[in-house]
C-alpha cells in the first residue's frame, strides 16, 4: 500500500496581515494541494523558525520591519540553503522578480496578480527546481571529491626503484583492488633496487576489505620502502614493519600477511621470508611453474613482538621467473566446485608459458574474474620478476 503524500511546510514571511491573509485564502482554494503553513511577520522569525525546522518551501516578502530588497533574501538563503524561496513582491515591473531569481529565489509572485493555480504552480515547481539544484551541488561535489581520491590514489601507487643499466630482473605488476571504482584496496606490494644491486621486492595483504584497510596496506608499503632504504633486511626489516601495523592499525585484530624477497645482483640466488604469506611459484626456462617450498612464519600482527620468520634460500634459473601474489588470485572455484589454489594456477601459467610477462598476468586476472564469476570479493596484487641482464622501469 502506497503512503500517502506528506504535505508541503510552508513559512510565509509577510508583516502585513491583510496580504498575509490573501495568501492563506489562496492557498485554501487550492483543492489537492496538503500544506502546512506558519506565518510570521519579521526576518528574525522566519530565520529562528528554519532554524529549528525544516521548510519545503518559504513564501518570502521583500519589504519586512527588519530587512528588505536583496539583502532579505540572501538573509533567508544563507538560514535556509536547502530551502526553496519563493519571492512575493508589490512592485509589477518584470526587473524587480528576475533580479531575485537571479539572487538565488525559485519564483517570484506580484501581489494582487495571483490565482490559486499560479501559486500552487510555484510551490510546487519552486520545491522540485530546489530540490533537483541541491541534488546537482551533491553530485558535483561527490564527483569532484571522487577525481580527488582517485588522483591521491594514484600518487600513492608505487614505483619501482630500479636501475635499468644494471637491474638483474624483469619486474612486472598487476595491482585490482576489490572494492569498485577505487584505485587501492589493501594489498601492496613494492620493487626497490639496493646500491650494490640487488634487488627487495615484497608483497602483501592486510586483512579485511575497505577505506582503512586500503590506508593501513599504502602505510605499510611506505614503510617497508624506507626501511629497505635505511638498510634494513630479512627478519629485522619484517619486526620493524610489524610495529609499523602496530601502530597504525585501526582495531585489535587487524593482521597483515607478507612475502619479502630478496635477489642478488646477479640474479642467481634469492631468500624468501613469509609471514604468513603464500610461497612463491618459480617458473623455469622453459615456462613450467611449481611452488616453491618456503618456510612460513605467522603472519603480522597476529604475535607482536614473538614471532619467528625463517629465511628459504633458493637458485633463480638463468631465463627463469618468480611470481608473488596475494590470495585473491587463487581463491576462485573451478567446475569441480574446488579451489583454484596453487596448484591450479602453476598449471595456468604453464599453459601460458609462450605469453609475456604482462600478457600473462592479464589473462590470470581475466580468469580469476571467470571463477569467481565476477563477483571478484577480494583485492588482487601480482609481482612478477623475470631474470635477465636489462632492466626496463614499469609502473605499477
């Protein structure tokens, strides 16, 4: 059952009673026209009234005790913003009602010269015109603010550090955020090349989706690029980004896992610490991928202060690659109703072993949408370091 209409609230601001109660006798032989109406006879009224409540629509003279012309209407808008002001004046010259429509007012009505349809056409025209103008303000804002957020988020995606003269890998990146229409969720990851050549990559997940998880990741990967640069490494380098969360997490259960890689100069060897992270898949020559078998420590956040994070080292093929990711990458079903997993995306990237770097990742995001069928719930974050003798600089 549809509600019926509520009706209109109407302030009308007139200090003479006789036009006062013209307006009321008119807006009685409005027959389907539901109104509420409060008069008063001064500014300071009406602007305590609207101050109080909220009014559809304020008939407004402009010639009242405490204020008139102009300057009575931009009285009332400045009280009212999101009220509509329909000006009633005594004055028949045409410049008199378009310089206050000009000034801000919906209509305007001369005295004497109304009918109970002309003023039942204001109202409501005067309520609709204000209210489509307020809607129009809030989208522009929220577009405004929206090319705003995006261009912050932007600024706050990483890029890698690397020297293209004597870079030992390949990097190549995928980042999608879970959440629509934004540039960042809460994963992160980042590329730094130390003077002495070799390279830190990390990659991580901080749990949860939304603003604050968004925020805590762009922290966290901020971090970790300073402290790589400051020095630090390995274990040392996790408990000082694990106080960092610390720190700027947002609740008590908030944890973030991670994979830090480090690779030598030459590209040949790598270590591996994971707090609680997936291990990485190594891809030979030759394109076939398998997990690599990596000691996992928990993740952080989840022990401050006791948690243990083991070092794997490993050979790097010559031609071969490495891939970080996060979960949201595997956690699609397959038709069996099975989990992509691991297993299932080494085999993906085997079958793609003719792809580059880029195209590969492109179609591991395309087939991640597939099995999830577009829901795509989680973010996404890809890090993959190919090894080679040049270096190009990519953007994430």
């Amino acid at each position: 059952m549809s509600m019926p209409p509520s009706p209109y609230r109407l302030l009308l601001v007139e200090d003479d009673p006789g036009d006062a109660l013209l307006v009321e006798e008119l807006l009685k032989d409005i027959p389907d026209l539901l109104y509420d109406l409060t008069w008063v006879t001064t500014m300071e009224q009406a602007t305590t009234h609207v101050a109080a409540h909220h009014m559809d629509c304020v008939l407004l003279d402009l010639n009242l005790p405490d204020s008139h012309g102009v300057p009575a209407l931009e009285t009332m808008l400045q009280h009212a913003p999101l009220t509509a002001v329909v000006v009633l004046t005594g004055r028949t010259e045409p410049g008199h009602g378009t310089l206050a429509v000009a000034h801000g007012a919906q209509d305007y009505l001369v005295k004497g010269h109304v009918d109970p349809d002309r003023l039942a056409r204001a109202v409501r025209y005067a309520v609709q015109r204000k209210h489509v103008e307020h809607t129009a303000v809030e989208l522009r804002a929220n577009r405004m603010r929206a090319q705003e957020n995006a261009r912050l988020e932007r600024g706050l995606l990483p890029t890698p550090l690397l020297d293209p003269e004597t870079c030992p890998v390949q990097a190549t990146t995928r980042y999608l955020p879970s959440r629509e229409q934004a540039l960042l969720g809460g994963d992160f990851l980042d590329v730094v090349q130390r003077p002495d050549g070799t390279v830190e990559a990390v990659i991580g997940d901080v749990s949860g989706h939304g603003p604050d998880e968004a925020a805590l990741g762009v922290a966290l990967r901020i971090a970790w690029r300073t402290l790589v640069m400051a020095g630090h490494h390995g274990t040392e380098l996790l408990r000082l980004l694990e106080q960092v969360l610390e720190a700027e997490k947002h609740n008590d259960y908030t944890f973030a896992t991670c994979a830090a890689l480090t690779v030598s100069s030459d590209a040949s060897r790598a270590t591996v610490h994971l707090a609680g992270h997936h291990e990485p898949v190594l891809i030979d020559a030759r394109g076939s991928a398998q997990v690599l078998p990596a000691a996992t420590g928990i993740a952080l956040g989840m022990l401050p202060g006791h948690a243990d994070w083991q070092p794997t080292h490993f050979n790097l093929p010559v031609g071969g690659a490495l891939l970080l990711y996060t979960d949201g990458l595997i956690e699609g079903h397959t038709d069996t109703d099975e989990r992509f997993g691991a297993n299932g995306l080494c085999r993906a990237l085997t079958a793609m072993n003719t792809l580059l770097p880029g195209e590969q990742m492109d179609r591991l995001l395309a087939l991640t949408r597939d099995l999830d069928a577009d829901r795509h719930n989680d973010d996404i974050a890809i890090l993959h370091l190919a090894r080679r003798q040049r270096c190009t600089r990519h953007r994430i």
